[in-house]
C-alpha cells in the first residue's frame, strides 16, 4: 500500500483514525517498543499472522462489547412509578406558587 492509498484509507475510516492517534500518544510515551520493532521488523509481520489467526475470536468479542454498549432501558419494579411532570405542568405550578406568594407578601405588608 502505497503512502497516498494509506492517507486515502485513513480518511474514509475514522474509527482506524482515532485508534492510531490513541496509540500514537501510547508510542510517545513508550518510545522502546517502537525502537524494538524497528530493530525487528519480523514482528509487525508476526503480529499481523496473529491478528488473522484470531480473526473470528476478535470479531465475536466486539460484537459482545457492541451489545453491552446499547442501552436498553430497563424495566420498572414496583408498583410506585413516577412520572416527571411536562414543562407546561411545571410553569403552572410555577404561576400558582408565584400567585401564593405575591399573596403572603401583600398580607404581610397590610399586617405591618
């Protein structure tokens, strides 16, 4: 794959992007494992032979991990179930509160 085709490859997979930059700060921070897998390049070789071998193993785990990631909602034991009021329901209640104390306030001042 040449440099043009790996940049071509890099821009319609994003997903391959964030996982390159996410190791490339792990590499930063570790530059022996690069310096060891520059003085031996059989192992890019030896790893790629088992990334293949374990193809079917990896892809079963993702799909694992996939599933637990949707959330499923889940269900309501009990018999006391609250229901979270509307917005509209909220600014009534808000008038009506509002209303109670201008009421309270006005008595106040008439008692003083």
């Amino acid at each position: 794959m040449s440099h043009r085709q790996f940049k071509r490859y890099l821009r319609q997979n994003p997903d391959l992007r964030k996982w390159l930059r996410t190791n490339g700060q792990w590499f930063e921070s570790n530059p022996q494992v690069i310096r060891s897998m520059l003085e031996n390049p059989s192992f890019l070789s030896a790893f790629n032979e088992a990334l293949l071998r374990k193809k079917n193993r990896l892809t079963r785990r993702i799909k694992k991990l996939e599933a637990k990631r949707v959330t499923h909602p889940k269900r309501k034991t009990g018999n006391f179930r609250f229901r979270l009021p509307t917005l509209a329901e909220l600014n009534q209640h808000l008038a009506q509160t509002s209303e109670i104390v201008e009421g309270i306030n006005s008595i106040m001042k008439k008692d003083k």
